[in-house]
C-alpha cells in the first residue's frame, strides 16, 4: 500500500500522498489540498516547498552531497569538460565520442551573434553592468530567431535554440565586458575549445595575438562545471516558472540571468570581493565585520557565507578553495584578499552565532578569487557564474516543458482591505 500522511482538519482526517524520490527524500503531495478543503499551504520563499519532480540534479545539504545525474561533482569538476558536462545536465547521460563530437561542432557553429547586435551595445552607456546587458542581449536572441517562440516549434527548432543559446552567451558576455570597457570586440575563433574561446574574445585584441594560458583555461572549465546546476535554486527557479507560460527559452533564460544577478544570489562572488577589499581597506581586525554581521540592526551580512540548503559545509566551495591555491599558484599571484578570506572563514567557523546557524563558506566565497587571479574583473563575476549555469537552466527548461508542467502560479493570503466602496475626489479631499 502506498505511503500517506494524515492532516487532521477540523477534527476531519484528511489522507495525502507521500511522493518518494530516488535517494529516499520524501514528500507529502498537497496539489488537490485546496479542492478538497479549501485550505492552501502557506510558505514565504519556498523554503520547505518543492515545486517539481526532477531527475537532474541531486543535492543532500546535511551531507554536503552534490551530483548531476549521479555524477559527483568532485569527478565531474576533475575529469569533464564543461561541453560534456552541459550535455549531462540536457540530456541525460555523458555523450559518447560521437555524441560529444557532433555537439562540440554544433555549438562552435553557432557562435557568431546577427551584426544588429552590435548595435544594441552601442546603445549602451559605456560603464554599463555586463549582467544588464547580458540579460537584454539574451531576451533579443528571441526576435533573431522567431522559430524558438513559435507554438508548433518542432523538436529541431528546439535543439538548436539550445545550441545557439550555449553558443552565443559566451560571446555576448565578453562583447559586453569589451563594450563596458570601450574596447574593440573579438569575434569568436572556431579552432578554440569553449573555454579558450571565450577567452580569447574576452582578453585578445585586434592588435596583438592572444595565447590561452592552459592553467586559466582549465581552472575557467572546472568553475563553469562547479557552477552548471544546483536544483530549483532563485533563478533555476525562474526559468521553470517563466518557461512555463511557454515564453521561449531565450526569454526564460534572460529572466534567470536577472534573477541571477541579485547579491543574494549569484551577484554574491562580486558582494564578496567588495567586501573582501573594504575590510582590507579599513585595515582593522575582523572582529568588527564579525560583530556587524552578527548585530540585527546592522544591514550587513558576510557574504558569500549561508546557504538555504547547505548547512554543514557546501561541496563546491570546498573545491574551489584548493583550486584558488592552486591557480595563483600556478600563475604566481599573490592576492591579500586570500589571506583575508582565509582568516575570516576561521573566525567565523569558530563563532557560536555562525555554528547555531549552520552558516558555511558557499560556492562565491572563493570563485572571486580566482576569477581576480584569471584576470576577469569584478563586475564580471557574476556574468561568470550565467555561463555556468547556463546548462542547468536549458536542462530545467527542457524538462519542464517536457513533463508538461502546469504553468508556474503561486497561491497567497489576502491580507488587504476588505471591501470598501470607491470614494470621488471631492469627497476624498
Ligand atoms: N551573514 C550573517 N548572518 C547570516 C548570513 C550571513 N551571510 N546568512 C544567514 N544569516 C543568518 C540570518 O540573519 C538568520 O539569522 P536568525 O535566524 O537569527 O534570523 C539565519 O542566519 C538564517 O538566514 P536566512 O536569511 O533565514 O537563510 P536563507 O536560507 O533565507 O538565506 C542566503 C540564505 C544565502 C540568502 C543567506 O545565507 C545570505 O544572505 N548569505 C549571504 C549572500 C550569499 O553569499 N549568497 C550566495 C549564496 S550561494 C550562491 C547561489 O547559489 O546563489
């Protein structure tokens, strides 16, 4: 007999369905509560809430667990590459070599952006944040390319949005880098890998030939892959939820790179680094920033620090902290702000307030870091971390869309007025 749990209503037993998922996580199916009783369930931030089904990714944040597919991401992040990773999260297994080759050859045809674009930028003040570029460029892909919005697309139009989408972002995110700068674009080189590509056109010019440091082309690959999927996360989220209404996938994907960008989110690796460098300005102890993290009354939060689901310690920023030795390492940098990090993460691991409270080292803690030592300047971390993420947020969709999700449409409770009767003008004063 399958497994329920009892809501008792009003001295009414009410019988609801326990859903179990492949690791044994469980949860009570609520859908037809409010037809049944009228009653809806009540949850600000959707912290106790799941909102889909999903065979993606797999996330245990008592046991620092993270895995794509089954894949660790310890494995992942030192095996993959990021090409066969987002062909993971999309499809549903590793590719095999002719898989990976007629991918890897789709995606590097498609990497050219329409010449209108350039435009776009030009309409841009100079200084403008890439992520608000980056947002609207994506959102315009969808009137380039009309298929991906039409109703009958078919699973061909489908497939190469995908690959268009994988494509185009990293060249639209170092056009916008180039255009924040006021500097001449480099068009995309189809003898690159993804990663070195992406460099190139971020850090060559016209005027001299760039050669891609193999030691930042590997260290961009792994934290692309650390950053690919984390579950139905803000902007994973909203993906799902745009893309439910049926809006096309680069639309869905613009709203996930707006919602991305919040400092609570993934704005968080630039939050970090500002915060990293005011302390270092002040000069003084970390105590101060401990305490003012710790004070209600104070706004100020350590960033890069908590996370909704991690609370013992977050697998990925454990990665990452080797690979930020590693990397400046290699590329012999020596940045302060690590020794700073490095020192604020033991004071407040050795706080009671931080230990009651479960507030670890999260993924941006360290990505910052090395995206500094790669030579990738602050307001671009968090464009960074979109091009992580952008496999999981295509994996999402296309699950989404093929579970046929009901469209996205949360529930509330009125708290406003009651009725009250209009009153003019005149009356009003
Ligand atoms: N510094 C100080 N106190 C904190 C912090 C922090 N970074 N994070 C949480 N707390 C406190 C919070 O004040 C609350 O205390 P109390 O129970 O006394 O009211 C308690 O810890 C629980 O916090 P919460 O805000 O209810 O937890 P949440 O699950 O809603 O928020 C979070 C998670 C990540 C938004 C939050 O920890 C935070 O703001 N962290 C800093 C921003 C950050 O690093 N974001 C990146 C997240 S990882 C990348 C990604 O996937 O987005």
């Amino acid at each position: 007999m399958s497994e329920t749990a009892k809501l008792i209503l009003h001295g009414q037993e009410i019988d609801l369905p326990v859903i179990t998922g492949s690791e044994n996580e469980k949860a009570i199916d609520i859908s037809k509560l409010r037809s049944t009783t009228g009653y809806i369930t009540l949850d600000p931030g959707f912290k106790n809430t799941g909102s889909t089904q999903s065979a993606i990714t797999y996330l245990d944040g008592e046991n620092g667990i993270l895995r794509y597919r089954g894949y660790s991401i310890e494995e992942l992040a030192e095996n993959a590459t990021f090409l066969e990773v987002a062909y993971l999260l999309i499809y549903g297994d590793l590719p095999n070599t002719e898989e990976l080759a007629y991918f890897d050859e789709s995606i590097t045809h498609h990497t050219l952006v329409h010449e209108n674009m350039k435009r776009f930028f030009d309409a841009f003040p100079q200084g403008a944040h890439p992520m608000g570029m980056l947002s609207s460029m994506i959102a315009s892909l969808s009137t380039f390319y009309p298929e991906s919005q039409a109703s009958n697309r078919s699973v061909t139009d489908i497939e190469k949005t995908i690959h268009r989408l994988i494509a185009k972002l990293p060249t639209l995110a170092a056009q916008a880098y180039k255009h924040n700068k006021g500097l001449p674009v480099m068009y995309p080189r189809n003898d690159q890998s993804y990663c070195g590509n992406f460099l190139q056109m971020m850090f060559g010019l016209p005027t001299e030939d760039y050669e891609v440091n193999e030691v930042v082309e590997r260290a961009l690959n792994k934290l692309l892959i650390l950053h690919a999927d984390h579950e139905q996360n803000c902007s994973t989220a909203t993906v799902r939820v745009v893309g439910s209404s049926q809006a096309n996938l680069y639309s869905s994907v613009s709203a996930g790179i707006a919602a991305l960008w919040g400092p609570l989110h993934g704005g968080a690796n630039q939050a970090v680094i500002e915060m990293l460098e005011t302390i270092r300005r002040d000069g003084g102890g970390l105590e101060k920033w401990i305490d003012k993290a710790k004070d209600k009354n104070d706004s100020f939060r350590l960033m890069g620090f908590g996370h909704r689901v991690y609370k013992n310690f977050d697998p990925r920023a454990t990665i990452i902290k080797v690979a930020a030795d590693e990397v400046l390492e290699a590329l012999g940098v020596n940045d302060p702000i690590l020794d700073i990090a490095k020192e604020l993460e033991q004071v407040a691991l050795n706080d009671e307030y931080f230990i009651q409270r479960g507030l670890y080292p999260n993924v941006d803690f360290y990505s910052g870091i090395i995206y500094r030592a790669l030579g990738i300047p602050t307001d671009m971390f968090t464009v960074m971390f979109a091009l992580g993420r952008l496999p999981g947020w295509i994996g999402q969709w296309k699950e989404m869309t093929e579970q046929s999700e009901p469209i996205g449409r949360p529930r509330q409770v009125y708290t406003g007025s009651t009725s009250r009767p209009y009153v003019s003008l005149t009356e009003r004063g």
